[in-house]
C-alpha cells in the first residue's frame, strides 16, 4: 500500500482521475500478454507530458518506488509485469501526432500512439509506415521501441530500430534526453538513441518519438506453398530471394494451418496438404516479376521441395493468404503457449532446424508442438500447447527444462533466445546463452549510469545490479 502522502503527490502531478487504486485497474495495467505471473501494482498513472512522466520519476527515485513502464501490454516476455508494489505508468494519454514533416518523410508521435493508428497516418499523407505484426491494433508505439518490434516485414524492412529518427525519454534518474532530434546524419559520438531502443523500459521511459516513414510499395501478389519438409523451406527461400525482392517469407506448420483455419473460418489455401507451408510477398512491378515466380514455383515442384501452390489474384485474395498467417498467434492463445522466440544467421537454418526439430521430437513427445516464424529473417516461433490435463504450473515446469536445452543448441549456432520478443521476466534466465558474462556485466554498468538507484522495471533482462 502507498502512503497517503504519496498519494497526494501522485494525484498533484497526474491529477484524481488518472491515478487508477481500483483491483480492476491494478490487474488490467499490471500485465501483459504472459499469465505465469499475478500483476499486483501498487497505483495506475496516465500522465499527460512529458513533464509529468518527469515528475513521477523523481518522486518515485525520492521515495524508492520501483516503476514499470506500460504500452499496450502486448508483450510477450513478461516485460511490462507489474507483480511487486510497483507503480505502473501507462503512456495510453501520450498518443498524438505532435509534427509532421513532408520534406524529410517524418511523423513524432507520443509514445502511447496504436501502431495501426501510426499506419493510417502515413498513409494519408501518401506515405508508409513499414514495421507490421499481429497486434498492429493494440500495440503502441513506445512499446514496440523499447521492444525493437520486428514483425512480418523484416526482410525488406528491417526491425523497428530503422525507422527511429529521434527520441524523448526521461531516465531513470529523472532527466529528459533528447536524441538525435530526427537527423539522417549525426556522427557525434555515441548515438545513445540506440540503447533506449530494446531496452525493455530498464532505462528510462520513451514519452515521443520521430518516426521516418518511406514511399508506399507498390501493389503486392503474395504466394503460399505447400512444403514437402522442413529443410525445403529454406531451399524454396534461396530459390526466391535470389531473383526477387520479397517484402516477406513466413512459413507455418499444417498445426498451425488446420487449428487457425478451424477457429477462425478461414477457407485453406488449396486442397493439397503438406506438413509445412510457404508465405511470400512480392511487388509485382511488372508481367515479368510474376512470370519469374512462375517459373521458381515450377523448379520448387519439379525439385520436390513444393507439393503445391496458390498465387492471390487480387487484393482481397492476398489479404486472406495472409490471415492464415497472421491469425495464428491470436488463436493460439486458447492453449495457453509455452514460446520460444528464436533465430539464427539464415545461412545456419538448415542445419539448425534439424537439430532443434530432433530434440523437440525426443522432449515433447506428448505435446502438441506447432512451428510457425518469419523465416526469410532466421527466427522461429516455437509454440508448446499445453494439454488440458495439465495446471499451467505444471506445464510451465516441464516446459522450462527443455528451455534450457534449446538455448545451449541456440549457444552453439551463435543464435538469439529472444529474437523479437525482448527478455523481460520469461527469458532472463537463460540470457547467457545469447550474451556473455562480459556483455551482461558492460549492460549493468549501463543501467547504473541511466537508472542509478535501480528504480525502472527492476528485474527485467538481468537480476539485480552486482
């Protein structure tokens, strides 16, 4: 419980209406997309500036009070977790557009700014906001930042962090950063932009952003094929991405397929089954581009990688191609799913995939295990469905043991255990398989300089501060 005296700070930086006490407030903002953990926060604020995000930092390192930035709690790794008293700092009132720049392609944004609404924007200026993912609708634009969401794009696009051009935070010891002020060219020192862009809120707290934005792509044609096995995919990628420009390579298990085509009505993309299935996007500037992934599609069946196929003909057809993709992660959910976030160099995916695939076989025997990921980039989404015979305790218990095990194949490959999900609470133990003791110790050191008392999202990434 806060003191009293606390409160009236609080509610004389925020005002009596944006400071949340109620249990349904307290559970709603004290959690995320994860359920291993019961969010129990002490206080709700939505501030309204800058200036009271500011206010709250320093009162909270006056008082000792740990905080926990909160997006649109969309993440996936118990980031945005408020289980201990913290006070929880909503950014859902920070959503506006703040300037608009048509000659250097630039938006800035609040940072409580629903992606989708971002999109909609760029795209009324005649302009492109590249970076998409299923929680388009209800993720906001701080959180994908201190994320560095990736998304279906990637391979074209590349992550959230390339599309940056500035930042306004406040620190952990109170203070307002801003970085890089939305320059192209800035080569003086270190571009502390970048820290603050994964972070995960351990930092400071992103209040705005600019964003840059690019020039719409031209009308797409997406294909999906259906796969023989799983070393194929990343024959058909090779074959693909060498003679055009995709925009995205995803690929699906027929799990995947057969539980999203159930639950959500979606018609399947041909008759033919195949265990795995291939999603591409591609400009079609020209007869010629299609006509060339004609002919790629025919050396893939004639080299018995692809069992068959379908090429959207129109706009409503390619967006429905995509919903068996999209669509997957949202119906997952009524499982309750063990994931894993993963992704190796893509030159190292074929050799990786056999491993992973064995030991998964020989771990989860009893399991229902469905592969889905942005492939074209090397990172897999390895999703573990629980039984229902089974308490979520239980089931996480088994799931972790395994855990350990992928990330000393990851350890091998000199892969990632959180390829785009970020680290938070769910992947910090097994960290080191992806950093080592040097890097962690260099990242605390960086903490300290940022957030000196400890205050901003305490136990996230890494454990205390040694």
């Amino acid at each position: 419980m806060l003191a009293e005296t606390i409160i009236k700070q609080l509610v004389a930086i925020v005002g009596e209406q944006r400071l949340l006490l109620g249990d349904d407030d307290l559970k709603r903002f004290g959690i995320d997309r994860t359920t291993l953990w019961t969010p129990a926060p002490s206080a709700v604020l939505l501030p309204g500036s800058v200036a009271e995000v500011q206010a709250i930092v320093r009162l909270a390192n006056e008082h000792n009070l740990a905080v926990v930035p909160s997006g649109g709690r969309t993440g996936l790794s118990g980031g945005a977790v408020a289980k201990d008293g913290e006070l929880v700092v909503a950014m859902d009132r920070l959503n506006s557009v703040l300037e608009f720049n048509p000659m250097d392609r630039t938006v800035t944004v609040g940072a409580g700014m629903i992606t989708a609404q971002l999109q909609d924007f760029a795209e009324q200026q005649g302009l492109f906001y590249p970076v998409d993912f299923a929680s388009t609708g209800s993720s906001q634009i701080g959180g994908n930042i201190a994320t560095n969401a990736g998304g279906i794009k990637v391979i074209k696009y590349g992550m959230t962090r390339n599309w940056v051009a500035g930042l306004k935070v406040v620190t952990g010891n109170g203070d307002v950063l801003e970085l890089n002020k939305g320059l192209a060219k800035n080569n003086t020192g270190y571009d502390l932009r970048h820290l603050f862009i994964g972070s995960e809120g351990t930092l400071g707290l992103i209040c705005e952003a600019t964003i840059q934005l690019t020039r719409p792509p031209l009308e797409s044609s997406v294909m999906v094929l259906g796969v023989a096995y799983f070393p194929a995919i990343m024959d058909v990628l090779r074959c693909f991405s060498t003679d055009i420009d995709l925009s995205a390579f995803e690929f699906f298990s027929q799990q995947a397929l057969e539980k999203v085509t159930a639950h959500r009505g979606h018609p399947k993309p041909f008759e033919t089954e195949a265990p795995f299935y291939a999603l591409l996007e591609f400009e079609n500037s020209s007869e010629a581009v299609l006509e060339q992934a004609m002919a790629i599609f025919e050396t893939c069946v004639e080299s018995g990688w692809v069992l068959d196929g379908v090429l959207s003909q129109s706009l409503s057809q390619a967006s429905n191609l995509w919903k068996l993709r999209e669509d997957i992660s949202e119906t997952l959910w009524h499982w309750k799913p063990y994931k894993n976030d993963i992704s190796v160099r893509v030159s190292r995916m074929p050799e990786f995939l056999r491993e992973v695939d064995e030991l998964v076989a020989r771990q989860y025997p009893d399991f229902e295990v469905v592969w889905y990921g942005h492939i074209g980039d090397g990172n897999l989404h390895l999703n573990i469905l629980k039984p229902e015979t089974l308490e979520v305790a239980q089931f996480h218990a088994k799931c972790v043991n395994v855990s350990s095990e992928i990330g000393q194949l990851l350890a091998k490959y000199e892969g990632s255990v959180s390829a785009e999900h970020g680290v938070g609470l769910l992947k910090k133990d097994y960290l080191h398989y992806s950093r080592s003791a040097e890097e962690m110790a260099m990242m605390r050191s960086i903490k300290r300089a940022f957030d000196a008392n400890g205050i901003l999202n305490p136990g996230k990434v890494f454990d205390e501060l040694s």
